[in-house]
C-alpha cells in the first residue's frame, strides 16, 4: 500500500556563527552548500520543506522562527552546519511552536587529523554545538530529538529522518481529519466510552456525530445503475463461500447481495457528503426494523472503504478507528481486530474481529460468508472472511488513561500462514517477540481497549514519532 499521508510541512534551517565569515575566507559558502543539500534529501523524504536558509544571529533566528509559524510547519529541522551559539537557535524553536529535530550531520565520516586546519574542522564540527542546544531545549521545554551522521550515504540517520517526516504528515492529516461517528457504543464495553472532546483536545481531528437516520435516506435514494456497480465490483473483489459447518452459516444469495450493494452505495455517498476520512460505527436496532438491517447490512460496503483509504471500526470504538486511521496514513493498512485465542503448542496469537476487514492488506482474495445471525448482535447478512498477508505486521492500540489523555500502544509481530477459523471473520495467526501468554500479559498491563488496529510492516518506530509529535504517551510492549 502507498503512504496516504498528506507531505508534512517541514521547516528546515543552517546554523553557523557570524563571527566565523569574515575569519575564515569560502566556510559560509561552504556551510550554506551543505546545507541547500540536506534540504534536498528532505524533500525527497516527501516533505514540503519550508527554508530558512543558514541562520548565524538572534535576530535572524526570530525571523526564522515568525516564518516556520506563519507557514504552518509540523516539525523543524535544525541543520547545525558548523557550531552556532544556543541563542541563536532557541528564538527559532519557541517561535515555530512545534517539536524539532536537532541534525548533526557532517560532510564527510571522518578528517585527516593531521592536516585539517581550523577552517576545515569548522565545515565538520556539525556535533559541537548539539549538545548545547539540547540543554537550552530542555530548560525552555522544547520538544526534540537527536539525529547524528552524515549527509550523504547514511541509511541510519536518514532513516530516523524519514520516520520523523513520516510521522509529520501522519500527525498534519490527524489534525485535518473528520472522524464520523454512526449511532452508539456497543452496549457495556465500558473500554469503548470516551468523551469526543478528548478527540479534538488530544488530536485536533474533528468528530462528526452521525445518525442512522443519515444512511437509511441514503440507502433509500441509492439509483439501480449504481447498486448494480457496487454488485460488480464486489463480484470482482470477493470470493464466495460454501456455508461451512457452522450452524449459523447459510448459502449467499441475491436478497443478501442486493442488500450489501445497497448499503456499500449508501456508505459511499454519505462518506462523501460529510467528507469524513474515518467511520466509526454501531446501531442495534429491533425486531428486524430497518435500523437493525442497516445496521446488520455495511459489513461489506465498509471493507470496501477501509481498503480504500477510509478506515471503518465497529462496536462504536472510535479509538481504535483513530488507531487505523494511523496505520492507513503510514500506507500499511489498519484492520479493526481483537484477540481470539491463544495458541500454547504452535505459540502464536490469532487475533481477528467480525466486522469491516481491510481487503487491501489480505493474503489472497477475502471471501464473503452469509451469517443467518451475528453473534452477540442483531441482523444478519454478508460478512468478511479473510487473514492479513504473511510477513511483518505491526498492532497499534489506541487507549486512555485514568485522566483521560489517549495513549498509543504499539508491538511488531509476524503473521504467519495455518488454519484459521472459517465462521465469516478475519482471523490470522501472529508471532510476537514473546511467547502468546507473555505478551498477552505485557500488552494487558498497559490499560488496553479490547481491539487493536493491525497493518502490514514493522511501523513501531513512527508510531512512537507520531505520538512524540501529538505528546502522547505510547508504549511498545514486547
């Protein structure tokens, strides 16, 4: 999957000392030179950069600062050229407002030590100052980071920049994103209650409270011409399945396929008519009346966003719908999944929900089983069979703390291939770093919802960027 993430803003400016140019006849040169360059990677990381050039005095620094806050940066890299006074860097940071990223990166891995005289040293001295600035940071509570290397052929450090750039765009999509919540919590699971306003306290995304009465006239006004195309392509994505043994499995049929289609239309036009990014869902309904066929009926049409780019969650669990949002702006998908069973003599973890499935990260094509009854809800219909594709993964956790700020849980895995339930759910067999009952342990002892979202790849590194760059607490368990 690509990166959905809107470019991070990033701002990036040189530091050097202005005493140092009239002494030392080419450095500026020099230093300004390197410094266009590192701005040239970054933008090759995806960031729009916003430049501030080579600052070497306080006053340039304020003017630095005013323009990174008048762009609307999400991160500032602090290029350290050659070494600079701290108070020359501090009026940059506190103007921006935002974390920054203190980069100590030198030309060349080493000097002849012998021969390098002083101006030469200074085009190299990029870690002098570091130290210095990171202490002014800490007393003038300045969020930031350390990256040290070089500018050019070193995968580390660039690597670390990338998550940084990475985690900025996930953030600048979060705090632009319309969350759509359909209806209610599911009833008791006192995991699931939060408040919205924690949603646009902590994230700055903004939550739109949704009626089923928004998708029933939607589903209503859905035109032949479209129900038959959503038919189509849900013929093209989906295999059919047998019934299987299980008892509340049935044969598919077209009342049930005309139905999902339906509902997939209606899903579709009212995520475009409230310009939502991510929906979270769940409405009960009674006696077969048409909020619970609704509710019953968008198992289908919400695979189909979530593979689309718009994550679904259901049970009314809007955190771990922000929690996919993350995996799907990161470009490694986000599958609304809980924990199934725990396997002592193969040692993995099935984990899997019925529910939305996220088509686009499965291994081979997911099937669609038609359920006479959902277990522990009302309705009945066309739901998602399907396992995420082997290899890497990672699960992230979106939960709160007893003072109610959201807190990111994060841990990588394996996904590996073996049977799995055939009962209309995703389902899928994962290694953690410790064995199941361990890690089951470790990740229970943080305070966890009963859900997670999981993508493909090993994401844990921009996770805890992403919750650096919101302040959030994040914790990655095993």
């Amino acid at each position: 999957m690509k990166v959905t993430s809107e470019p991070a803003k990033v701002g990036v400016f040189g530091i050097g000392l202005a005493a140092y140019w009239p002494q030392f006849e080419g450095l500026r040169e020099r230093c300004e030179g390197y410094q266009r360059r590192v701005e040239e990677r970054v933008r090759e990381l995806g960031a729009e950069v916003v430049s501030a050039g080579l600052v070497d005095d306080a006053e340039g620094a304020r003017a630095a600062g005013d323009a990174f806050a008048a762009a609307g940066v999400d991160l500032v890299v602090c290029h350290a050229v050659t070494y600079a006074t701290s108070s020359q860097v501090i009026p940059t940071l506190q103007r921006a407002g935002v974390p920054v990223l203190l980069a100590a990166l030198q030309p060349t891995p080493s000097l002849d030590y012998e021969d390098t005289d002083t101006a030469e040293w200074l085009a190299n001295c990029a870690a002098c100052c570091v130290p210095e600035i990171a202490g002014a940071c800490v007393r003038c509570r300045i969020p930031y980071d350390t990256v040290a290397g070089t500018i050019e052929g070193d995968a580390r450090a660039w690597g670390r920049i990338g998550s940084w750039v990475r985690a900025a765009g996930v953030v600048r999509s979060l705090r632009r994103s319309r969350l759509g919540f359909l209806g209610h919590v599911y009833a008791g699971m006192l995991d699931m209650y939060s408040d919205f306003t924690a949603f646009h306290a902590d994230l700055g995304a903004h939550v739109e409270v949704l009626e089923i009465d928004d998708l029933a006239t939607r589903v209503d006004a859905a035109e032949p011409a479209a129900v038959a195309a959503k038919l189509e392509q849900i013929r093209a994505e989906f295999d059919w399945a047998d019934p299987s043994t299980d008892p509340i499995a049935a044969p598919i049929d077209d009342a049930a396929l005309d139905w999902s289609a339906r509902v997939a239309v209606g899903l579709d036009r009212l995520v475009a008519d409230f310009e939502l990014d991510a929906l979270t869902y769940y409405y009960r309904g009674l006696d077969g009346n048409e909020s619970e066929r609704l509710g019953a009926g968008v198992i289908v049409g919400n695979s189909l966003l979530t593979a689309r780019g718009i994550p679904t969650a259901g049970e009314g669990d809007l955190k771990t719908n922000v929690a996919q949002l993350i995996l799907d702006r990161l470009g490694a998908g986000g599958s609304y999944t809980e924990f199934y069973a725990l396997d002592f003599d193969e040692q993995f973890t099935l984990m899997g929900h019925d529910g939305p499935a996220h088509v686009a990260i499965a291994e081979g094509r997911p099937t669609l089983r038609n359920l006479k009854l959902y277990h522990g809800k009302r309705g009945n219909g066309l739901s998602v069979e399907c396992r995420v594709r082997y290899g890497p993964i990672t699960i992230v956790g979106c939960t709160q703390t007893a003072d109610g700020r959201l807190k990111l849980l994060v841990a990588e895995g394996e996904s590996v291939p073996g049977a799995t339930f055939r009962i209309g759910n995703t389902n899928s067999r994962l290694r953690f770093s410790k064995p199941p009952a361990e890690f089951f342990e470790a990740w229970c002892a943080e305070g966890p919802t009963h859900h997670v979202a999981l993508g493909v790849g090993h994401r844990a590194e921009d996770v805890r960027r992403i919750a650096q760059l919101l302040d959030l607490p994040c914790t990655e368990v095993g």
